[in-house]
C-alpha cells in the first residue's frame, strides 16, 4: 500500500557498520527542514543498530557570495568520501541565476546519479488537500517518476551565439537513454507493477523519437508489463486526468522535472514528495532530496513542511542501506500524524473550522519523531 520500492531486502540487524552522512542544509528552508531529517536519523540510530557520522557541508547561494563557488572544491572532494549525501535545497534571491542551484547539478553529474526517482503518493488523510475532486483520485495516487538525471537539456552546453540568439544543447545518448530505461523496466518489474509509461516529444524532437524507440525495443524482454508512450503535452492532461491509472512513470531529464512538480499538488504540497537521485552501482553515491526549492518567501518562518526530507531518509534507507522497513515505519507515522496535524501548505483551506492542527515545522518533525521512535522500540 505504501510507496516503498523493494530494490533490495535486508534485516535491520545486518549492518552495523556507522555510515558517514553528508548533510548540505543549503539555503532558505534547507536549513530548517534538513535538521528535522537528521533528528529521524538519530532516533533511528537510538533504536536500531544503524550508527551514523554526520559531515556537514556548506553549499548553495550563501557560500556562492563569500566564494564565488556554490560548493567549493574542498567540500566537493569531500562528499568523495561519505556513504550518501542529504541534501535541503539551494538559492537565495538577488543572485545571478542558477548559480546557486550549480552545486546540485555538478553533484548529480559527477557522481554519476543518472536515476533520479520521485515517488507521488497521496496520504489518505490529503484527500481533501489534493485539488482533484474524489471522481478523478480514484483509488488513489501512487506512482513512481524516474526522470533521467544526467543528460537532455541539462548538458550546459549553448550560450549566446549572437546578440540577440541563444541556444541550448539537448543531447541523449545511446547509453545515457539505455541504463534509464532498463532501469525503469526492471524498478517496474520488481514493484509487480502492470503498467510503464514513457513521457516524451516524439512528434517533434528526434532526441524524443530515439527515446521512443529504444522503448519499444528494450521493453520486448517484459511481455507482462502493459507499455505506453505519451506525448508530453498529453501526459500532463492525463495526469490530472486520472492519476490513479500511472505506476512506473519514465522521462527525459527536463520533461520528469516538470512533471514531478505537477504531480507533486496531485500528493498535497511540493513539501510532500522526496527525491532520490541515484548511482545504482555498489560503490556509486547517492544523493536524496525533498523536491522543493529554498523558498525563501517562508524561509525562517518555521513553518515548512519537514515531510519530504523525512521522506528522503526512509529512500535513503532502503536504496542505500538496504532496509526498507525503516522507509515502512517512517510512512505508517507520517500518515498516523497527518490525520490529526499539518503544516500550512497541507492545512485545509475551509470555512469551517478544520478538525486538524496547525503545527510548525519543528512541532511536524517532533510528532514524526515520537512516533518512529515508539514504533521501533516495539
Ligand atoms: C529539481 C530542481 C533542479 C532541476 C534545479 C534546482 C536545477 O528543479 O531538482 O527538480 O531542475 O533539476
Ligand atoms: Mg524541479
């Protein structure tokens, strides 16, 4: 029922070696929500046999003023060292833009995170804040976005060519298309999923027309799954169409970003859906994510949504650490407490008076956090 991924299923009790954590609090909420993610660690930590070394590591806008670099090349080497990186949000108004958000790129890119996976699910308690009416949430809204992390339009290649012209490169490679799509197969495949579906621009790009193609060819090897390639513009009909018929979801680097934000009002709030961007190989490092940017319109308030971060470590703890009964935990109390608490963005905006409390971001991550902890003392 819950979104967890099953890529791998060990015992808690197996790894007792501590795991060095790479925190980038970042900028604007990063640095409130990130250390409401940490907290679930260390009640993790208190209840299980996973032991963790914290490294923090500035990044993002506020380390761009004073360095000129929004990670500097000390701290890069350093994220070579640690077992997973966690990562808040970058960005702060008034610089010149995407040069903030360059370290979370670089970081993608570097170490190779070509999978970036973004799991939609709708809490039963958020019903009646996904702007959908009940017709069109069905049985409800549980898929799995894999958006192709390392290439498409996010090469940097381009700039202006004249005064007035600028040009951006789209590159997809053989292997780059390749290793996403069988990545989704197989994600597919082992969820026991039914249905794929392929987002892509194949009546006009020929990036998309490869795409589309190799598709078709790689899903030959899974007869049982039900295959289907959208447009773009046709997917983002369909998904506030009817949500509850997409499961595994795979798409080009800038189409997938679009359509997790779309998708992620389907889950309530931008601060209810994490991201994993993942180096599937043993050694590889990953890095995981809520999807939100650092908003600094709220940043300060204590009042985002600490949920997605949260959300992160349960991925974080499954795809990396091999034990998705902490992802399990972490979403049978994010659900428990949703029906009683809420922060603003997933308060419910009615005359009436709501029967659920308003609760900070710290107030959010404490009740999360006692109930993790009742759980795994069980
Ligand atoms: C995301 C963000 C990033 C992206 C930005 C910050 C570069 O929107 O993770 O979805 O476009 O990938
Ligand atoms: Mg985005």
């Amino acid at each position: 029922m819950f979104p967890i991924i099953y890529l791998q299923r060990v015992s808690t009790m197996m790894c007792m070696k501590s795991k060095k954590i790479a925190l980038i609090m970042g900028d604007g909420i990063g640095k409130e929500v990130i250390p409401e993610a940490k907290q679930i660690l260390l009640t993790i930590a208190n209840h299980t046999d996973h032991r963790f070394d914290f490294l923090e590591i500035p990044a993002g806008g506020e380390v761009w003023k004073e360095t000129g670099q929004s990670i500097t090349d000390a701290s890069f080497e350093k994220l070579r060292t640690v077992d997973a990186i966690v990562l808040g949000a970058l960005g702060i108004p008034g610089l010149p833009q995407g040069v903030a958000e360059y370290a979370v790129l670089k970081i993608r890119q570097e170490f190779n995170q070509y999978v970036n996976l973004r799991p939609i699910f709708l809490y039963e308690p958020l019903r009646d804040i996904c702007p959908l009416k009940d017709e069109f949430i069905g049985d409800g809204i549980n898929m799995f976005i894999l958006r192709e992390n390392s290439e498409g339009i996010y090469s940097k290649i381009g700039g202006k060519v004249q005064d007035r012209a600028t040009i951006d490169t789209m590159i997809f490679t053989e292997l780059g298309v390749k290793r996403i799509l069988e990545f989704a197969f197989e994600f597919a495949h082992k969820k026991n999923h039914t249905r794929i579906c392929s987002v892509d621009k194949a009546n006009l790009l020929y990036t998309s027309t490869m795409w589309r193609s190799m598709f078709k060819e790689l899903g030959e090897k899974y007869p049982n799954l039900e295959k289907k390639s959208y447009y773009i513009d046709a997917f983002c009909q369909w998904l506030i169409r009817a949500p509850y018929q997409f499961q595994t979801v795979v798409s080009s680097n800038m189409f997938g970003d679009i359509i997790s934000d779309e998708a992620a009002f389907l889950a309530g709030s931008l601060g209810m859906v994490a991201s994993a961007n993942l180096n599937p190989s043993p050694n590889g490092i990953s890095m995981f994510e809520p999807i939100h940017g650092s908003a600094p319109d709220i940043a300060g308030d204590n009042i985002a949504n600490p949920i997605a971060s949260i959300l992160s470590i349960g991925l974080m703890m499954e795809l990396v650490f091999a034990d998705s009964y902490i992802g399990e935990i972490l979403h049978h109390s994010i659900a428990s407490v949703l029906e009683t608490h809420r922060t603003p963005d997933i308060y419910p905006k009615i005359k009436e008076k709501p029967k659920v409390k308003k609760v900070t971001t710290q107030e959010m991550g404490k009740l999360i956090q006692n109930i993790v902890s009742n759980e795994l003392r069980k």
